[in-house]
C-alpha cells in the first residue's frame, strides 16, 4: 500500500538536509534521483552519501525526459524562481516544496507566472537542530505529519503524486490551506522558535554560578535556540505576520504577568496562577510523541552500575518477560559508579518489568 | 569520604516530593528518620514508604533529643514561621529548608527573631513534573547543584553539617549569597517556567489540524508547562521582583522581534538574526548534562525492530566490544514494526560500536 503510486523517477534541487532525507528514502525504494545544487560542495556530498546522481545541466529536461516529481528543497524565498525554472526547462511532470512556509512561495509563484496546476506547495513537518547533507537521514519522515497545501488550480493527479512521495517517505498527508497551514506552524514551530532564542539569548550575560544551577527544564526550554540562525531567519521573514501575532501575544502576557507579579497582592498572584493553568491546558492539548493522543507510558527506575554490559543484561532480562521498552532515558551521576536508568513501557507490563528486574537483584525503588 | 559528618539523626518536616526523597536517601544510609506534616495523608504515605517514623507531637525535642539536622521542606513562604517553631522546640542542632527562592525566607526569619547561628537556607536544584511522596526517589540529587546561602551569622559548624547532608544525598553542595541564588534562579529557572507556560498558553485556542503539525520542538518548549500551578504561584510570589527582571527583558524581545518582523526590511531581519544568534550563545553556554563542561558525545544510529529482546542483543552487541554506553533516545514510528536508536557514546567508541552492530547484521546509516 505504502508503495502504491510511488514516484520512480525524481528530480530533487537542493541537497539540504531535507532535499537529501528524501533522495536518501527515495534511493531506498529503488527510485531513480536526479540531484542538483548550486552548492557544489553540498551536491557532491550528497551523491556521495548515495542519495542519487547530478542532474545534468542544459535548459530542456533530463536525459529520459520529465521526472515523476521534482521537489524543490529551497529556502521559502527561493521557491517560485526555482519553481519557474524548472518548469520551463520540464524538469518533471508534478512539482512541489518543502519550505516552512507555504502563502509566501504560492503568491511569489502565481506572480512570476508559474503554471499552477503541476504545483503542489508541501511541507514535511520534520527536522533536526543540525543542517545540510550529513546530517540527511532516511528515517527522518517516519510517522511526521506532511502538509499538502493545493489550490483550486492545482491538478487532483498531482497531488496524488505528491502525496504518494510522502507516504513512499513513511509521512502522513496532511492537506490544509495555506494561510492555515502557515497561522498553524507559527503557533507550534515559528514562534516558539523565536521565544526560545529569547530566553537562551538571556543567559549570554549570566555568571557560571547561575548557569550551574540551570537544570533540565531550562535546556528543554532553550533546546531549539541552538537552530542555525540563518535558515530560520529565512522561515520568520516568510511568516512573518502570522509569527508577530503569536511573539505579541507572548510578550504581552508576559508583560503583564511580571507587572502582576511586582504587584505583589494576592489578587495579582491569582491571575499569573491562571497564566500557569492556561499553560498545563494547553500544554495538555499537544498530542502524544507517535502523532495519536498522548498515550501514557509506565516508568520503571533502576539504579545501574556505569559500566559495559550493564543495558544489555537488564534488556535482556525485560526480552525474558516479553516487555517491549517503549523509551529509555539514562541520568549518570558524575564521580560516581551508577547511573539512574528509566525504562517507559506499557502501564500493564510495568509491575512484570520492575518484578522481573528484583529477582534478578537490580534496585527498581518505588 | 561521601559519608564523613553525614548526619545520623534527621527530622524531616513536610513529606512532599523534596522532603520525603532526602528522607529515602538518609534512611538507605541507615540514619534514623522523624517525619511531620500537616498534611496527614502525605505523612502517612511517606511512612508507608520507608521514609522514617512519625515525629512524635508536642512542645520540646524528639524522644533522644535534638537531630543532627531538622530538613524544613515546606513552600517558601512557610519556612520562616516553621523554623521558628521548630528551634522553640528544639527539634536539631542545625535546620536547613529546601525552598526555591532564599532571600524571603531568610529576611522573615530575622523579622521573626529565628536563631541565624542554627540556619542554613539550602536549596537542591532537583526536581520532577510530578509533586507528592508518592513521586520520591531516593536518586532525585544524584549529581545535582545544592545551593546554600549562608549569612554572617550562621555558625560554620552548621554549613558544615548541611553540606554533609548534602553530600550524603549526593548532591554537589554550592555556596551562594541569597539574593545571587535568586536572581540566577530567575533567570535558569522561574522564568523559562512563565515562559513556556506563555507559550503553552497559545496552544488552547488552536485547531486540531495545528497541533497536529506540533514537533518535538514546541514540545520541549512546553514540558515545564505541565507543573503544578499551586506549586509554582507560590515560588514565584516569593522571588518576583527577580522574576519580573527577566520577564520584562524576554517580553520586550519578543515584542520588538514582532515588530522588525512586521517592518519587513533586511535591516529588520537582521536584527531578528542578532537574537537567534544571542540564542545561539547563551544556549551553548548552558553546562553539559551532567554537571561539567558540556561533553560532546558521539551518536550511533541504529534502525531496530520494535519488538521485545532487540534492544538486549543491541546493548549486549556494545558490552561484547567494550563500549560503554552514555546515552539512548528510541524514536518510534507509528504504524510500522521500525524504530530507530539512537545510542550516544565516547567519540572514539563511536566507530567500534558502528563496526560491531554492522557485523551483526544491523543497519546503522552513516
């Protein structure tokens, strides 16, 4: 099923991080993949990553003529000049995107005179904090929402094509309207971007007393400011009024929680508490990791010696009593012999893991 | 050495999260342990855990007279007034409390005539989403700061016997003057959590179609955002005037990014740059994980199926090579029988690991 459809013949421009993830899976598949960049340094890396071969120069189409699909893996600013070219030189039969934002690169296109029909505007909502080829992976789109956003001049056989190549990804086809789509990303991507280089830029004056006391919350908060500053500049400036509405609000409701928080009275404390509860309900909305709604896993802790080995035996011993580990997070403790294991399995199979790993003289507190 | 000056005799009051963890540790350490609250339930699950015996009620010391150390986890505006009954008591020798701000309860307990020879405010960075006994664990310090903010009048024996305490719960004692422990929790801790409250805030109104394009980064940003509000009111009426500082300093970048975003011009982008780029720094200058300078570990990446006994030969792959194993993020991938591994290692293991898992059959890109 998950083949049906797919694309065998694929133009990819731009060998960026996502430009590659998808020749990387396409390659994978068995697809033919054309590759080009004006960055040679990143096209030749990426054909040496096994992602495809160049895409020959010249003004027509490529040898064998038009490719199922082109994806244009630009910058936003980038996508309707590239979009214009290839379509005059007949890269392919069907066109798409995969830039951040989607009104932007549609107006542009609609103005340079691109033909709309064979263009699907698309983003797959995945990334990482690191950028361009090397850091491409194959797994990248596996079970992430992938935004289609057509028009009413697109043609429906285009979109399907566009929707196959996300699926041949491992993605899940999300079609919605542009403007949505980009008021949408902006309150769960753009903005959040934005605040979190706010707070990270706040400690570039702090004294490493101060620092030494930050614990996770604060690198989980500033965790996404480590993003290269000049892809995302190019994000914000395309979004940009749907990201200032959010940034206004933000900014407005922390203004006037630190002015009720100098206030003092306990009226004032009240209405930031309602801030905090606004937060735990709409923090409560996001759905769980896997996409579905937010499914409750079990922990089990053990306390481990930090040495080779140790996983293994207490993995094994969770294979022994048929647990399947859903997540694993390890804490070590610096100067010490012992690390803190925490095991997230399904709620029913927690007093199983925990019974299993006692007997066999592991300390599982709780 | 972990365990010289470590106290033998403890009174804990207040079995919340805090409270009862530091019991759990002293208790595996063998001290004996007295438990109050007022909270009668609470009490009686941190008994029921193991965490001590009740201290028994009354005007004047516990039976065998005054503890080493009486433990005051209470909220921060409780701990004056609890101090100063505690010393009427004369329940210990040496009283500490374990609130997230240090200037206000200090500055109360002078206003009330507490004994400042006796008290030494300490604060263990430590902490979960959850609150209550029942999330206590007796791993909670392990490696963690523990902040304590002596003043002129505090007996050196007293710092001496709170850092013992400390220490024994294996935690890394921090000595700090009250209000630097506040403005630097400010900033590393109070504010990140109005923050990501702010931003979680958002997430109420929005549509299904976009909180289904959410990524692991508005998910980061928005953890903290789940804590307890009672919880949390109550540490940031305590140290507002610090808090506000830095709210007001984050809402007015957030206010002026919208509006550079809002003028359009490449100057006003680059503007917006210079604060992802201040973000960049101030995130890079956040210690690593555990405690020291951050420690860039290598990742290996594995593609695993998701079922039980994968993960035991995986980690029994890396015991067999002499691989020790730092770190583990699993990345599910709904709907299919994949996930991917990703295992952090020493930089020079990385290689090793890679080659062994290989032979083994795995696949491991790159």
């Amino acid at each position: 099923m998950a083949d049906e459809g797919a694309p065998r013949r694929v133009v990819v421009v731009g060998t960026g991080l996502i430009g590659t993830s998808i020749a990387l899976v396409l390659r994978a598949r068995g697809a033919e993949v054309l590759l080009a960049d004006r960055d040679r340094a990143a096209l030749e890396l990426a054909v040496g990553l096994g992602a495809g071969t160049e895409l020959p120069g010249g003004d027509g189409p490529p040898p064998g003529g038009p490719a199922d699909v082109a994806v244009l893996a630009v910058p936003p600013a980038a996508v309707a000049v590239t979009l214009l070219d290839a379509q005059k030189r007949g890269l392919a039969r069907v066109y798409t995107d995969v830039a951040s934002v989607k009104a932007l690169p549609l107006r542009q296109a609609a103005e340079l005179g691109c033909d709309p029909a064979s263009f699907v505007a698309g983003h797959p909502l995945a990334g990482r904090e690191r950028s361009g080829p090397a850091a491409a992976r194959d797994d990248l789109f596996l079970g992430r929402p992938w935004a289609l956003c057509p028009t009413p001049q697109t043609a429906p056989d285009a979109v399907a094509a566009v929707e196959a190549l996300a699926r041949t990804c491992g993605a899940e086809p999300v079609v919605v309207e542009a403007d949505e789509h980009d008021r949408a990303v902006a309150l769960v991507s753009h903005a959040p971007h934005v605040v979190s280089a706010a707070v990270a830029a706040r400690l570039t004056g702090a004294d490493d007393t101060a620092l030494g006391l930050a614990g996770q919350g604060v690198r989980d908060v500033t965790r996404i400011a480590a993003s290269d500053p000049r892809l995302w500049i190019g994000i914000l400036s395309a979004n940009a009024a749907p990201v200032a509405d959010v940034l206004e609000s933000v900014a407005t409701d922390l203004a006037v929680a630190a002015s009720l928080l100098r206030d003092g009275s306990e009226g004032a404390a009240g209405h930031v508490a309602d801030l905090l509860l606004r937060g735990n309900a709409g923090r409560s909305r996001i759905p769980g990791k896997h996409g579905g709604p937010g499914q409750a896993f079990a922990t089990v802790t053990v306390v481990i010696p930090d040495r080779p080995g140790e996983l293994a035996m207490i993995f094994q011993a969770a294979g022994i009593a048929g647990v399947n580990i859903e997540d694993v997070t390890i804490e070590h403790s610096p100067g010490r012999p012992l690390g803190v294991l925490e095991i997230a399995v399904q709620p029913e199979a927690a007093e199983t893991l925990a019974a299993e790993l006692r007997a066999r003289g592991w300390s599982v507190p709780g």
